[in-house]
C-alpha cells in the first residue's frame, strides 16, 4: 500500500496522521502553498483524500484528482464533501458516525448545565477572589425543563436520553416524524421553538437547515428561552443571535459551533449569558482515537477490496 498516494487536506489527531505517513504514500496540503505545484506533480498519484469537518472535498479539488477514489472524512458531518458530486464520478465517501455519538451528546449536556448553572462564570468568580466579597447570584434549574432537539438522528436521539435522565421532557423537529419516538414532534423549529426551554441543534448541516436558527426562531425561543448549537455553525444566523443576546430577546446561549471558524463574534465575549467552546464536541483522546481508527480501517477496506465499514457514499 505505501505507494498508494493519499491527499491529506485537515489537520487532524497526530496518531491518524502518523499512521497514513506509515501506510501509505502521503501528501499534506500544507506542504505545498500553491495549491497548483501539488496538483500538476502530484495528482496522478493521489487516490484518497482524508479531511475533516472544516476541509474536505469540493468539486475542484475532486475535477482536479482524475484517479481519486475515495474520500475519508475524520468527522460525522460531511458538508465539506461536494457528495453529488462523488457520486457521479462513481468516488466513495466514509465518515466516522457512532463512535462519536456519546461524546457530543455528553458535550451537548455539559454545555446545557453551564449555561444554566454558570459554571464557567463561577469559576471566574472563584479565581478572581470575589467570593470573598458576598455570595455568587442564583442561576436557572435544568432538571424538569422542556428540552426541544432540532434533528433527532442518533446524536440528537442520545441528547434526548441523557435529558431524560434529568427528567426534562422531549419534543423535536425533524423533517419526518418518528414513528418509532414516544417525544412530542413539531412540524416546523417556530413551533418547536415556542414549546420549549432550551433548544439543542443537532442536525446535519444542508441547504435546507443552514440558518435554520433565524430570527423568528430566536424570537420565538424568547427572552427565558437557551439556544445549544452542538451542530454547525452555519445552522445559526449568527448576526441575529448576537442582536437577540444583546437586546435581552434570548436568555442564553451555549455555542461549541461558529459561522467562520477560528472567528468568534467579538460582541459575545462581554456577554455573561453566553458559553464559547472552540467546537470540541468530539475531542476526547478515546473518541478522536475511536475516529481515526475508523478512517484507516475504511482506507484499508477499500483498497484491499474489502465491504466499507462505514460507507456513505
Ligand atoms: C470534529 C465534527 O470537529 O464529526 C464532526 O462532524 O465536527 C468533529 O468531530 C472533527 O472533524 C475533528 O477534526
């Protein structure tokens, strides 16, 4: 396999990059600051491109790759592929569902509870030596709120379970109903938006539910209302959750996502009623180790013509 050329386009976990350098021929995007100098010397070669969830494979990367094959996404969510895309030109596609699935549902959760409770302002408070001058404010309770989930797919169905264990109650949006869920469902985020206390984002990222978190939802959600983005950035009109926080229309907002990552609207970090994570739902060393090992099992199954373990495309 070491003469199998593989295009690595994201800076991922050390070990999974270490690996492919070990396996295969490897090429790293980086090395080559003109984009153009790596494709005229090394295309032909390339057969596999690893990315992630911030770089993958558009459609002239792919026109630029004549003998690409397949396409290896060290994340869940793969709206960096251009999928149509591969598809047409026969290209498979992997990612890394399930592995990840508890670890963003327990960041989703962990993100809830210090929205609500203040945790990570506490803990300022503690550092700063002002306990010493009177008692910290009361913050919001979780346990019995109602909990709206946008997407219901297996992060969101894991989000759900842990809420249950706080005895929240259910309800979600998702474009179909569940025949197979016992939680209310909504026929559109409005609604979904109006009946509950904190909303969790958790759908894929597409065409249809980029901003899908709009004004009317924000509004909807209202000044008592918590928005969780453990989605996307893009899932969120962030211009308008900036006014919303700012003008007291939403009471909080916990955000392990943004719109253009590393970039992180400087409006919010004098807000004390937001929690800023710099998108690590998935960054634990079992997870991102559990992922990486399903991107090299995935390469090493389609090269040695083997079924895909998690084939998407
Ligand atoms: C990571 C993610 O950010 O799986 C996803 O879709 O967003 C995350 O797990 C990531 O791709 C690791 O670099």
């Amino acid at each position: 396999m070491g003469t199998i050329g593989v295009l690595l386009v994201a800076r991922v976990l050390p070990y999974l990059e270490q690996e492919l350098d070990k396996r295969y021929k490897l090429f790293r995007i980086w090395d080559y600051p003109q984009k153009a100098q790596l494709l005229t010397q090394h295309a032909a070669a390339i057969r596999a491109v690893v990315g992630n969830s911030n770089d993958g494979a558009d459609a002239d990367l792919i026109d630029a790759l004549p003998k690409l094959e397949i396409v290896s996404s060290f994340s869940v969510g793969v709206d960096k592929i251009d999928l149509e895309k591969c598809r047409a030109k026969g290209i498979r596609v992997t990612n890394t569902p399930d592995v990840l699935t508890d670890e963003v549902a327990d960041l989703a959760i962990g993100l809830t509870l210090a929205l609500l409770r203040r945790i990570c302002e506490c803990d300022r408070y503690v550092r700063s030596g002002n306990w010493k001058k009177g008692d910290y404010k009361l913050t919001t309770k979780f346990s019995g709120k109602t909990v709206g989930i946008i997407g219901l797919g297996r992060i969101g169905q894991a989000i759900a379970k842990r809420a249950e264990g706080f005895n929240c109650s259910i309800c979600y949006y998702s474009r179909t109903e569940k025949r197979d869920s016992n939680y209310k469902y909504y026929p559109s985020v409005v609604e979904l938006a109006s009946n509950c206390e904190i909303l969790i984002v958790a759908c894929p990222l597409t065409d249809e539910t980029h901003h899908i978190i709009n004004r009317e939802v924000i509004n909807a959600l209202g000044p008592k209302g918590f928005l969780i983005n453990i989605g996307r950035g893009k899932h969120v009109d962030e211009a308008e959750l900036v006014s919303a926080l700012q003008e007291g229309r939403l009471g909080g907002a916990g955000l392990d996502v943004f719109e253009d990552e590393p970039v992180v609207p400087e409006e919010l970090f004098g807000l004390e009623n937001v929690v800023l994570l710099p998108h690590v739902g998935s960054a634990t060393v079992e997870t991102r180790t559990d992922m990486a090992d399903l991107v090299l099992g995935n390469l090493e199954a389609h090269f040695l013509g083997k079924p895909l373990l998690t084939p998407l495309v």
